[in-house]
C-alpha cells in the first residue's frame, strides 16, 4: 500500500483530517468540497450497513443513540472486508467496552445473537441427514457416534434472557424478559434462520457435536439437565444434522 492509499484510507473515516495529498480538483487545488462528500458518504453506507445487521440492538437504544455510537464504531473498526454482510463482527467486543454501553450487560450477547443469525442466513446450503440412519446403529455403538451439522447451525450462551429479550423485540405480544440465564440455538431449514430457547447444557452438547466430538464424549461435559433425545430430535426436526457415522 502506497503513503497516498494509507493517507487516504486514514482520512476517509476521520472527519478532521486533511484531505490526502494527491486528491485535487482538474485546476490543481485540494478536492475538499468532493472529499467531503464522499467521506460523508461512506460514513452513512457504514452506518446504514450496522442498523441493517443490528435492529434488536437498535431498537434498544434508540435510534439517535444508535446512529451515533456507530459514527464511534466504524472508525474504530473499519471494514475488513467489501462483503457488507460480514461487517460487524467486532460490535460484542465493542458493546462491552463502549463506556456509555457497559450498563446494558446483556447487549454484547443480543449482537452476538444477531451476528449469528446473520451468519446462519448466509451459511453453505446442506442436505439433512436421514434421521432413520439413527435406528440402524446398535444400541453399543449410538455412544461413539458423530454428528456433522449444517454450516448454519450456530449457538449463543449468555447469563442474560437473550431469547426473551430477541422475541420481546421482534415479536407482538411476547413475554417480559425475566432475568436468567439462556442460551439459543440458530438453525436453517429453509430460507430463513430460526431462534430456539436451549438450556445452557444443550449449547454445551451441541458446540462439542460441532467440534467433532462424538455423543458419550458431548454428553459427558455436558451436566445433568442435558435431555439428549430433545436436543437430536431439535436438530434433526431442523435438517440440522447433514451425516450420521
């Protein structure tokens, strides 16, 4: 990267730097007025991008609040990428440090829930398992048995009501929050990703499945309100489960 593309880069997300050297008008002089105009404009795109990616946690904070701390975010984290999709991994991390933020401890865990909805929308395809494969194994073997689940299968664990406080904002007439713990699983069965409220031991399973583990090996750092026939038959209700081996 050349000193007038580092320069630039720099000065695009930072409303007081000059403009780059180089940047002139057909006459020679600095574009100022031009520059202006399109650091604006990233700076909206940027912002447009986070309230499309985050509308729990903007609705949450209102959106003045909202349109304001991502003006922060942005130029803390600028993209990494060019796929707009993908742009807000770091607001949990942000969200937890942001000072006017930290009150709400739940809000880290409410972006992670929607980054991870994100994800699940735009995760790989993948064909379902046939959950009859399951009646084949012996009843010896069913402990030593793998799960591969579908590239959108994602979880979240939290110390706070993260599926109350989701369905609360994204649904009529849903419950108040009530202050525990909660964990949720996102999975594609069709087009669109779906939330489902888990206990935190069910989370544990599921992410050891994801890691390769086999089902005795999930189940035994998973503590004893695991329901393991519930959480296979979730995942295989959600054509979660793509191979059984």
């Amino acid at each position: 990267m050349t000193v007038t593309q580092t320069a630039f880069k720099a000065a695009m997300l930072d409303p007081a730097a000059a403009v780059p050297t180089g940047i002139v008008n057909p006459d020679g002089a600095a574009a100022s007025k031009r520059f202006d105009v399109y650091r604006n404009n990233v700076a909206v795109s940027l912002s447009d991008a986070l309230e499309a990616a985050f509308p729990v946690v903007r609705k949450l904070l209102g959106d003045e609040f909202f349109r304001a701390m991502a003006g922060v975010f942005l130029r803390k984290h600028p993209p990494k990428s060019p796929l707009m999709m993908f742009y807000g991994d770091a607001m949990p991390q942000f969200l937890g440090r942001f000072e006017p933020t930290k009150k709400f401890g739940y809000l880290p865990d409410i972006a992670k829930v929607e980054l991870a909805i994100r994800h699940a929308y735009h995760a790989a395809d993948a064909t379902s398992a046939d959950a009859q494969a399951f009646g084949t194994l012996a009843p010896d073997a069913l402990m030593g048995t793998k799960l591969r689940l579908a590239p959108a299968t994602q979880t979240v664990t939290s110390d706070y009501p993260i599926h109350a406080i989701y369905r609360a904002n994204t649904q009529t007439d849903a419950p108040k929050p009530v202050m525990q713990a909660e964990a949720v699983l996102i999975t594609r069965a069709g087009f669109d990703p779906e939330i489902h409220h888990i206990n935190a031991a069910a989370a544990t399973c599921i992410e050891a499945l994801m890691k390769g583990q086999s089902l005795g090996q999930a189940m035994a750092i998973a503590d004893d309100t695991l329901d393991l026939g519930a959480v296979l038959g979730l995942l295989l209700a959600q054509g979660a489960v793509t191979e059984i081996y």
